[in-house]
C-alpha cells in the first residue's frame, strides 16, 4: 500500500504570514509529486507540481521536494483568506496513478 | 477551452437502478481518470484509461465500469447502485508523458 500522510489540520495562519503544508510519503519509487487546492464543494485544482529534489517557486507558492527524506511541501506566502481551503498532495511512481493523501485543512485569519 | 465536463452534476438514486456518468475533456489529453472521494477517505481512483482504447482498474474497481468512447470521452457505469456508492464523482484527464491531472467539477451521487 502507498502511503501519503498529511495532517488534517486545520492549519490557522494570520493573512500575509507564511502557511507551511507538509506531506511525506512511502513509496521510495514515487517520481511525480503534486499540490492541488480544494474549496469546499469544488473539484481539486492543481497549483504545484515537481519532480526534482530541491524548490520550485510560482509566484507565491513554493514547492520543496526531499526524495531522501520522502517529504514533500507547499509554503505560501503573504497568505490571504482566499487561500483557505484544502490543499491535497499527490503523488505518483513511473505510471499513471496518483495516491492522494487525505489533505490538510488551511485558515488564513484576517 | 472547457477544460473537463462532467454531467450530470447532481444524481439521487434508489438502490439497484442503474447510471451512466458521462466526462469529456478538449485538451487532448491521452490519459483519464474516474475517482471518487468521501468524507475522510481522500480521493480513490476507481479506473483509468492510460490512452484511447485501453482501461485498467484502480483501488476500489468493484461496482464500476468503464468505456473509452473516444479520444475526449470516459463514461463511469453503476450497473446496480448501492448505498456504499454515495459519494462524489471526479473524472480527470492527463497529457502524453505527463502526469499533472486536471479535474472535472464533479458529480454529487446520493443513493438511497
């Protein structure tokens, strides 16, 4: 079974800190890794993708990838309450299936 | 472009009827996807079509079917609707040798 643990918060940060979302997974094979936000009776929306160690930067959001430690993180910065939502990390090997973790709650207070 | 439509968007069922769920997408994607997510289940891929006339299952595959129709279309069929498939519908779609998915906005499935 591949295993992707994320903590189901809620997260609360005050708006224009840095909100910090992490995920690790089991599969050491695992070579795609995504971040998708959800609001509340909507469909997942794909923000963030790697498939390198290190970071990867778009505009306010920052994926950060460690094979080694099989953790994967999403920091936004300046967050704003429009960022409060659920964000969801995936994650894939060489095939087409992606393991989703349960997500993490996110509150970004005024 | 519309990206991944998915209809219908609300079904109430009775136990036993049968339904289609119909996904199309005009991205020329080769890969789509069927999941389905509960309250603290997280998403689960039910089947999946790596390319035009091929499907495979996923993690919970019993009590569903699937049709490749063409290149844009992935039908999901209830044969036998039970109570344990309440749940929310997605269908995504992925390009040629990528793997980022994107998602359509669901159907809502209730049965009774």
């Amino acid at each position: 079974q591949k295993e992707v643990e994320q903590n189901s918060g809620p997260l609360s940060v005050p708006e224009g800190a840095i909100a910090s979302l992490n995920c690790t997974y089991s599969d050491r094979g695992s070579q795609s890794f995504f971040w998708y936000r959800q609001y509340s009776g909507k469909s997942p929306e794909l923000i963030m993708f790697i498939y390198s160690n290190g970071d990867k930067e778009d505009g306010r959001f920052t994926a950060q990838l460690n094979k080694a430690s099989q953790y994967v993180s999403l920091l936004i910065r300046d967050s704003q309450p429009s960022d409060s939502a659920t964000y969801l990390c995936a994650v894939g090997d060489s095939g087409y299936a992606l393991n989703f973790g349960k997500g993490t709650s996110l509150l970004v207070t005024p | 472009n519309a990206g991944v439509t998915q209809t219908p968007k609300f079904q109430v069922l009775k136990t036993g009827q049968s339904m289609t769920l119909q996904c199309a997408q005009d991205m020329n994607h080769n890969s789509m996807y069927w999941y389905r997510q509960d309250p603290g289940m997280g998403l689960r891929l039910i089947y999946y079509s790596a390319s035009e006339g091929t499907t495979d299952k996923g993690e919970v595959p019993n009590g569903y079917n699937v049709s490749r129709l063409n290149k844009r279309e992935f039908s999901l069929r209830l044969e036998s609707a039970a109570p344990s498939q309440t749940s929310v519908y997605f269908c995504a779609s992925s390009g040629w040798r990528t793997y980022e998915q994107y998602f359509g906005p669901g159907t809502r499935l209730t049965v009774t």
